[in-house]
C-alpha cells in the first residue's frame, strides 16, 4: 500500500517546488521578501504578526496573506489595522501551499510593498514540508505551549532561519523551562536566532524587528 502512495506524494512535492521557483523569482523581480511564519492554533500568529508590521511600518510597506481553514477574521483584523491582505480558506487543508501563495500574490500590487508577511495555518506538522517561495521562515512558539515542543516537533525547529518565543510576560505565571528551551532548539538548528518577545507588551520586539529588517533586500 504505502509502495502506491509514494509517487503520488512525490509529484505532489515536485509540482509545489515548481509554482515555489515561479513565487520567488516573482517577488525577487518586484523585490519583495516573503516571510512564511509557522506556529501552532493559539501561538499568537495575527497579534504578532500585527506588531511587527506596526513597528516596520515607517520604514517599509507591508502586505499579509492570511492562511486559515476557515473564515476571514484574522484578515479583516489586518485590514482595519491599516495593511493589505489577502485570505486563503484552506476548507480543511492543514497548511498553505506554493499554488495558494501565487494566486494571492495577483490580489496584491507588489510594486507598492517591501514584504509580505504570510501567516500560514496553525500546525506545528504540515507546512513545514511545503515550499512556498518564501524568503524566510519562522517557527513562533509560546510560553503556554510548553518548553518541550522542540522534543515533540523537531523538524519545523529544524528547517527554520529563525525561532521567536512568544508571551514571555507570562513566564512570571507559567512553569516554562526557557533555558531548556534554547538548549533543545540550539540542539535542532545551531544556526538559527531565538528570539523572545511578548507581542502585547512589545517586549523583544525591538530586537525582533531588528533582525528582520537586517535580512530584507536592500
């Protein structure tokens, strides 16, 4: 049975990797980076995303693809914040794709934006196997989820250029092992950040939006 599937699966990846060539040369040609930001349901993906385009905003303009298996809420959130997005309804699927990515690209004018922030559908499985053009990707943890999800789900702290720990105010109130924390992800991708912010009282974010920055095209 599994002998069957294997090819099906393997043209699945090559077709994404292809429209994945298409999305990075697009936004290489408008000079637009594309940040792919990874998380679980509840890491706090829309506020954080939301306060790092407040604290670029003067320096660089912002769009945001919004990827849910349902409704629009987190879009119109960024819209009436004042940045354009766009909203991709997966009807079930567990993660944005290159061909998703592509077709919400044409809703925006990219000669009018520096970056695009894509929040991808919260799992901590499933779109780190999927190429979508990106520039960057992300993994946003928090404090509530426990320190052991490096344990748990290695390969999305793997494959990741950086690690951002969310709601560290309330590392006052939670048992969350933080140094342990950093010795698992260090363990997992030696190369990349980490990165602790609390996105409701803006600490780290500085520092964040920092380092962001620092890796878009000049």
């Amino acid at each position: 049975m599994s002998t069957r599937h294997v090819p099906v699966v393997e043209r699945i990846f090559r077709a994404n990797e292809g429209v994945a060539a298409e999305v990075r040369a697009l936004c290489r040609q408008h000079q637009v980076a594309l940040v792919n930001i990874m998380a679980s349901p509840g890491a706090g993906k829309t506020t954080f995303l939301l306060a790092t385009a407040h604290r670029l905003a003067d320096r660089v303009r912002i769009g945001v693809i919004e990827g849910d298996v349902a409704s629009s809420v987190d879009s119109d959130r960024v819209r009436a914040e004042g940045f354009p997005a766009v909203q991709i309804n997966t009807g079930g699927g567990c993660h944005l794709d290159a061909r998703q990515v592509r077709g919400a690209l044409d809703e925006l004018d990219l000669d009018a934006l520096d970056l695009i922030l894509v929040e991808n559908v919260g799992n901590l499985v499933c779109p780190v196997g999927f190429d979508l053009g990106e520039t960057l990707r992300i993994a946003l943890s928090s404090v509530p989820e426990g320190w052991d999800k490096p344990i748990k789900y290695p390969a999305i702290f793997e494959r990741v250029d950086a690690v951002v720990l969310n709601k560290i105010d309330l590392l006052p109130y939670l048992p969350f092992d933080e140094p342990q924390f950093r010795r698992l992800v260090a363990g997992l991708n030696p190369h990349a950040p980490i990165l602790s912010v609390s996105s409701t009282d803006g600490s780290g974010m500085d520092e964040w939006t920092t380092w962001l920055g620092d890796q878009l095209p000049k």
